[in-house]
C-alpha cells in the first residue's frame, strides 16, 4: 500500500509491476498448474529483491539497502 498523492512511490511499484509482466510473459508458464506459476513468481520475487543489484541503490540489493537503513532492534 502507498500513501495517496504520492506520485514517486505509484511510479516505483508500476515500474516492478511492468518488470514482473515481462518476466511472465518470457516465461513458459503457459498450461502450468497455479502452484508451479506461484513457485516462479516467489523465485522472480527473491531474485529481484535479494540477488539482483540495482543501480538506483548504487549496486546494492533492495534487501542489503533495507538493511543498511534500518537500526537493529534488541530482542
């Protein structure tokens, strides 16, 4: 969920939408069971957030800039 009127944020989540349609769409999912399309989705989505670098977070992974902005909190 974003925040009303917040253009920037609606642009991020079009663009990661527009990035997941193609992968689908170059994927052979076509006549495949929901659970093999959901398995592919959850491997697109970890790739994207934990091995892929972006260069809009200067080569870092959306999980490694997370972390580095977000204070470890004591259990």
């Amino acid at each position: 969920m974003i925040k009303p009127r917040t253009q920037a944020h609606n642009g991020k989540v079009e663009r990661f939408n527009q990035t997941l349609l193609r992968f689908v769409s170059s994927s052979d999912l076509a006549g495949k069971s929901i659970e093999i399309f959901n398995s592919k989705i959850q491997d697109f989505i970890h790739f994207h957030n934990e091995v892929r670098p972006h260069t809009s977070l200067n080569g870092l992974t959306p999980l490694q800039a997370f972390q580095k902005h977000t204070p470890i909190r004591a259990a």
